[in-house]
C-alpha cells in the first residue's frame, strides 16, 4: 500500500528567505520524526524559489511540485515555464487546474486539459490534477456532473499514455481558506463522510477513463493539524494538499506527527 501523499502548497506567500528557512524546517522534521518512513512529502514553492529549495532537498525524500506549469515544450510564450524545464530544475510533480489559476487567471478546462497532455509526456515529472466545485454548483446538487466534466476533459487531451499513476487532488472550492477571495459568500469547511463519497466517485470515474492506472485522490480544503487524519484515513483520502496550514512550521510539525502516528 501507498504511503500517504502530503503537499505544502505555498502559493505566492513567502519571500525567498522565508521559503529556505520553512524548507529547512520540513526537511529537518522529517528527517528527526517517522514522518520520512510514513509520509511522502511535497513542497510546492514559488516557481522562483524551487530551485534553491530542490537543491537543499537533494539528498532528502523531499519531493519538489511546481505550482503550474504551460503545455508548450519552447516557444515564443513571455512568461511561461514548459514541464521539461521544471524537470530540469528538479521538480517531479506539478499541479495543474488549481482552483485559483481557474478563477484568478480564466484557465478552462481545455487549457488544464492541454497542460495534463504536456505533463504527461515527461519522464519523472507527475501531474497532480485540481478538481473542485463551487458552492453554487453544490448548492444545486450538480457537483458530480461538475467533476465528471472536469475529469473528462482533462483526460480527453492526452494524447499518447496516460500516466501509469495519476494523482488527483479534490478541493471544493467553498472549502479552500481562500474561498472568500474566489467569490465564494464564506469558506465553509467540508465534512470527512462526504470527503470519502467524493473520492469514490472521482476513483470511479478516473478508473473507467483510465483502468489501468494506479489512482490516489487527495483532498485539499483548509485542512489543519487538528483534522488531517479525519481526512487522511483509510477509505478517505490517500493524502493532502495544503495551504494556509503549511506555512506555519509548529503546525507543520502537528501535522506531520499527526499523519505518523495515525
Ligand atoms: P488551504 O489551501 O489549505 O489554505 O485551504 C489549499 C489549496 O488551495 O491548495
């Protein structure tokens, strides 16, 4: 069985300083805790600040993941990163579709289904695919519908061989600490039992767009130290994605010896 996958999604939050001195604190715990023999451990810089980080977690189980990436390997793209330079610079995992680029930057599902195509097609370098319905969309009860569209569409754009393991991370995004700033009326938390039928149904639905895939989903939505394990669990979620939480290094430390010793 797996060990479960725990990410640290920095977003845009920390200076470069910060970021080594966070870094410095994850690598040191894991390596002082269990946490290294229970846990698979990414962290998820700024794109400027994953080289640094790589280098300083060279030697660990420390696993580096962009935040985002485009689906061009080179070109005339101002401002772009393709997936090969990433994996040149030492990141082996990359999100794509996170609700924030969907929302802030207008990323389609085409575009995410582009991106998915591009990752895919690079040795050592892993898609984490962000799924997530709005709270209109499960007000109105049609959150499977939204998911299924956004898995569909994402897989529909690759093109040679589909990742021999796919990783999903499922956020709602009326549970993501930044829900507010997404438009969202107030963030809400989610419960675990309905965290646990959603990854059934998102392992479903992946299992017949893909069945010979190996498939974790990972759940991400404001998770904290105090309830990482109700979402971390056996026949929940296979991991985490986090933000707000991974910032701060006691929490961190929480969280780690929390998911160790569960
Ligand atoms: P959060 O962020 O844990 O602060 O809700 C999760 C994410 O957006 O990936």
């Amino acid at each position: 069985m797996r060990k479960p996958l725990i990410i640290a999604n920095w977003k845009m939050q920390l200076t470069l300083p910060e970021s080594l001195r966070l870094a410095r604190t994850v690598i040191r715990l894991a390596r002082a805790s269990h946490a290294q023999r229970s846990v698979d451990i990414a962290i998820a810089p700024s794109l400027e600040n994953c080289v640094p980080i790589a280098r300083l977690a060279q030697r660990t189980s420390i696993a580096i993941c962009a935040q985002d990436c485009f689906w061009e390997s080179k070109g005339a793209y101002t401002g772009e990163v393709s997936p090969q330079r990433l994996r040149e610079i030492g990141c082996s995992h990359v999100l794509i579709g996170h609700s924030e680029r969907r929302i802030h930057l207008g990323e389609t599902d085409d575009m995410i289904g582009r991106k998915m195509n591009a990752v895919s097609a690079v040795s050592g370098l892993q898609p984490v695919l962000c799924i997530g319905e709005p709270y209109a969309i499960r007000r109105a009860k049609k959150h499977l519908h939204y998911i299924k569209h956004q898995l569909v569409t994402a897989f529909r754009y690759i093109k040679k061989t589909t990742p021999s393991r796919i990783i999903i991370a499922y956020e709602p995004v009326w549970a993501i600490s930044t829900a507010a700033q997404m438009g969202e009326s107030a963030p809400l938390k989610s419960a675990p039992d309905d965290c646990a039928a959603m990854v059934g149904a998102i392992k479903k639905i992946v299992f017949a767009l893909s069945p010979k895939s190996d498939v974790s989903v990972l759940y991400g939505g404001s998770v904290t130290s105090q309830d990482v394990t109700s979402f971390v669990a056996k026949g929940i979620a296979d991991g985490a994605l986090i933000g707000g939480a991974s910032l701060h290094s006691g929490e961190w430390k929480k969280i780690m010896s929390s998911i160790s010793s569960s």
